[in-house]
C-alpha cells in the first residue's frame, strides 16, 4: 500500500514530461495579425517613396522657377 502513491506519482510525472514533448508545441504558429503587419509595412515602404517623388518633384519645380 506504501508503493502506491509513489508509483502513482511517478506515472503521472512521467505522463506529464512525455506529454510536454509533444510535436506540436514544436512547431512553428502563425502570428494571428500577420497579414496586417505585413500591410502596415507594404504602405510604410510606398509612404517613403511617394515622400522621396514629392520632394523630387518640389527640387524640379524650385530649380525650374529660378
């Protein structure tokens, strides 16, 4: 009766140790807003060139007025 309780919890931490390996804690999940970080950055990059046309635009139309 002694050998009970120590054999019981040894079967439960060893199902809890094995249970902890299983495959699917290893792989790899997908970031749940992932399609609009990639949004925000796609519109950060068109934002920088549409600055970089306007300021080239501006520079044109300073050096043609002068």
């Amino acid at each position: 009766m002694k050998g009970k309780p120590f054999c019981l919890a040894l079967v439960l931490t060893a199902g809890i140790s094995l249970g902890a390996c299983s495959s699917e804690d290893n792989e790899v999940k997908e970031h749940v807003w992932k399609d609009q970080v990639e949004a925000i950055d796609t519109a950060r990059e068109v934002e920088g060139m549409i600055q970089d046309a306007a300021k080239a635009q501006k520079k044109a139309a300073e050096n043609s007025s002068y």
